[in-house]
C-alpha cells in the first residue's frame, strides 16, 4: 500500500513540475522566437543592482541638482530638511524653492549674494572631494524678510545656504538692515 502511495505521490509531483514550467514562444517551424529589435528597450549604461531597466533614457531631460530645502514646523518649534531639485543652484533658485516650502514671503528675491574667502581645511566625504572649495563667508541680501517667527526662519535660511552653498559662516540682509551676522550651519541648528 505505501508504494502504491508514494508512486502515486510521485506521479503528481512529476506532473505538476511539469504543469508549472515556462514555455518558450515557438514559430511553426519549432525554432525559439528571437525578440526583434524594435521590442528591445534601451536602458541606462550604467545599470546596476537596484537601478530599474527596461525604461528609455531621455536624453533631453534637464541636468538636475538636488538641494536640501530647511523649513520651519507649523508650530515654529522646530526645523526640518526636505529634499528637492534645481537645473540651476543659485540664490535666487533657493529662495524660490524657501517661498515654495512657505519659510519666506511671496515675492521675495535675492538682491545679491556675495562670497569671500575658503575654508583653510575640509574633510572629505560622501559628495565631497578632497579639492571641494567651501566659502568661508557669505552674504544673502533679501529683498523682504517675514517679522513672524524670526530667529527660526534666519536659521531655516542660513541652513539651506550653508548646506547647498558650500559655505562655513552666512550675513543675512533685508531692506539694507543686517539680521543676523556670521550664522553657521552648526549654529542655525541650536
């Protein structure tokens, strides 16, 4: 009775194995399909593990640069960082997206935005090299400025300068009055 069952047994496994195998598309002379070349997508050069192929490269897409963007909590008791990008990294591409994350008014602008100096040392790291130049003072004159919540919007401005900038220490200017003066991304986190 046991080999009865276990031939039994094995009898459906060979079936099902062979029920679940893939089968390959045929023509009618038996000979396996080739995939023709307007079926073949052209994916990334680079791809690797976790890159998604099988997606065609648009060669027109604008060269985008990601920036950490800081913004005040609704509450005001605190900063956070949001990612976003930029085809051009400048001041005034920072204020906008500042305007668009709602840390400065509408209509603000970047009068100017004024670097001197480099840093006499840096560390090298992930998105940094060794010959990186880092300002070593800034200057941000803004055409507005909000009167809410200041002291957590100067930091908010003088981290995502600091940051995205490549500078160690930020002057920040409205309406020709000096609001905060020699601000560094260590202190605009406190």
């Amino acid at each position: 009775m046991k080999k009865l069952v276990m031939g039994l047994l094995g009898a459906m496994m060979i079936l099902s194995l062979a029920a679940c195998t893939p089968t390959t598309e045929k023509n009618k002379t038996g000979e396996v399909k080739e995939p023709q070349q307007e079926d073949v997508v052209e994916s990334t050069a680079d791809a690797g593990p976790g890159v998604v192929t099988g997606r065609p490269v648009d060669q027109d897409a604008p060269d985008l640069k990601m920036v950490c963007i800081y913004s005040v909590s609704e509450d005001g008791s605190k900063i956070g960082g949001s990612m976003d990008s930029v085809e051009t990294l400048d001041a005034q591409s920072l204020v906008d997206l500042l305007v668009q994350y709602g840390v400065l008014d509408d209509g603000t602008k970047a009068v100017s935005f004024t670097t001197e100096g480099s840093a006499a040392s840096q560390e090298a790291g992930p998105g940094m090299t060794a010959d990186t130049t880092m300002a070593e003072k800034a200057t941000l004159e803004l055409s507005q400025f909000p009167s809410e919540n200041q002291e957590r919007v100067l930091q908010a401005v003088a981290n995502t300068f600091c940051e995205n900038m490549d500078t160690e220490t930020i002057t920040i200017k409205a309406g020709g009055q000096t609001l905060a003066e020699g601000l560094s991304f260590a202190d605009a986190g406190k």
